[in-house]
C-alpha cells in the first residue's frame, strides 16, 4: 500500500475507538520489524525514522510500504524548529510534528502555526504539543511533573489558534526509562476529549502497562509513541546473540529485528489496530 497521511487514521482510530502505534526506527531492522509486524498484523502504522538521510530513509520505507497491506505514515518525531520541519517536508515525509512545548503559550502558537501553514500547503498533517510530556527521571518530583500537564481550556484555545490536526497532550506519561510509577491523569484526559475534536496523541508510552493502554485509549488517546521498550528489547536481544561464539553478523541483525518486532505486536494488540486496514 502507498504511503499515506496519519490524519485520516488517527481520525478512524478516534471515531471506532481504537489507537494506532508510532514507532520510531533508526535502522532497517527496525524498519522491516515495524512493516512485518503491520503486514502480519493488517495494522496501521507509524514510522519515525531518526536516520540521515532523510530521502533515503523515506524512499525505504515508501518501497516496502508498498508491499505492506496496511496504510503506513512517516512522521517527523519532536521537530524542535522550522528549519528540521522544512527539511522532512521536502523529503517526503507524510506527516511532521512540531515540539514548541517547553515555550511560553505565544510562541507555541506563533511556531505551530507557521508550520501549519506551511504544511497544509502541501498537504500533510501536522502533529503539535501542549503542556510538556518530559523524561522518566522528572518523577522524582510529582509536583513539578503535574505543573506541565495539559489544561483543557488552554487545548481549546491552541487547536483553535493555530488549526493544528493531530494534539499530543500531556497527562502523566514521560518519555524513557520511568523512576517512579507513572500514573495517568485519565479524568484530565476525559476533560481534554470534550474540550477538542482533534485527535489525542500519549508520548512516553514504554513503560506503561497494558491497562494504562486501554484505559488512556478508552479516554480517548488514538495516537501512543513508543521506543525505548522496542530499544531495550534490541539490546537484549544482541546480548543473548553475542554471548554464542558461533553467531554470525546476520544473525545478531536477524534477532535484532525479532525482538522489536515482537514489541511492535504486542503494542498494536493491545492499541486494539489489528485488523483494522
């Protein structure tokens, strides 16, 4: 199947109630583990590729896309600035996102919306984020953590201002490895679905158990980012290879690419996306 937008899936995710996986690669194991997965699955995807070229790694997903039965997306993870944006657009890129969430309220605005505009020109979705999902290691202070979360009136007020089509909120979730127990915001999150229409995005979703999943996706979550779980599970799995003297380069490769993928189908079933091509 061609490439395509992530807009029109994540909008058939929110309205059948289900959510569909970015994942982020930085090789071709991770590439052919996420598009195995989808073509096993029949699952939607996400690719984030963090790997330059950018052409290249865009023209390698657009060919083997093609012989993935399921619709596939490439989106710019976290762009910090309109210069990164820019470059993913001319390479092809379906979908971008900008991250201007550590700025004040107006620049947030002001960068989105050039972006926007710029985007929507040429016609790809444009992901945004308000509030500040932050890393593990700011859980050593739930307080401050909390002071970044998402505020339903000020998400009204951004998806107007600047027209944005895909929201990542912030509701308890960090990016990498978690120190405390993290614990969703679900009831700031139900409020966050009434107040827009676009679709919700959870970053920082390794970590979280299946229930949290569900639960987020139940409040309407239709977009999780996942990588540190498919990172720690390559690692692993080179470690068991390598403690075999006999292994060969593509073998280590090989296992590599099976132990991502396996997280990407454990993802995609409990995001509740198989089947839904």
């Amino acid at each position: 199947m061609s490439l395509q937008s992530m807009v029109p899936m994540l909008k058939k995710a929110q309205a059948e109630g289900y959510a569909v996986g970015l994942f982020d690669a930085h090789s071709l194991e991770g590439i052919m583990a996420i598009l195995e997965a989808a073509t096993e699955q029949r699952s939607p995807a996400i690719i984030a590729p963090f790997f330059a070229p950018r052409r290249a790694a865009v023209a390698l997903i657009r060919e083997l896309a093609a012989d993935t039965p399921a619709p596939v997306a490439i989106e710019l993870d976290h762009g910090r600035d309109f210069g990164a944006v820019m470059e993913c657009i001319r390479a092809g890129f379906t979908d971008v996102m900008i991250d201007a969430s550590t700025r004040p309220y107006d620049e947030n605005v002001t960068l989105t919306r050039k972006v926007v505009e710029a985007a929507h020109a040429v016609g790809l979705g444009i992901e945004a984020e308000l509030g500040h999902v932050g890393r593990g290691e700011d859980y050593a202070n739930v307080d401050a953590r909390k002071a970044t979360f998402t505020r339903p009136e000020d998400a009204a007020r951004f998806v107007a201002d600047t027209e944005v089509d895909v929201l990542a909120v912030a509701i308890g979730s960090a990016h990498g490895l978690y120190k405390e127990e993290p614990e969703l915001d679900l009831e700031r999150l139900r409020q966050l679905r009434a107040a827009v229409d676009v679709p919700l995005v959870l970053h920082g979703g390794s970590g979280l158990s299946d229930k949290d999943f569900q639960a987020a996706i139940a409040g309407g979550i239709c977009k999780v980012n996942i990588y540190t779980n498919m990172a720690v599970a390559a690692v692993e799995a080179m470690r068991t290879s390598l403690d075999n003297p006999a292994v060969n380069y593509i073998q280590v490769q090989r296992a590599i690419q099976e132990a991502i993928k396996e997280v990407v189908v454990h993802c995609m079933q409990v995001f509740d996306s198989v089947n839904r091509t």
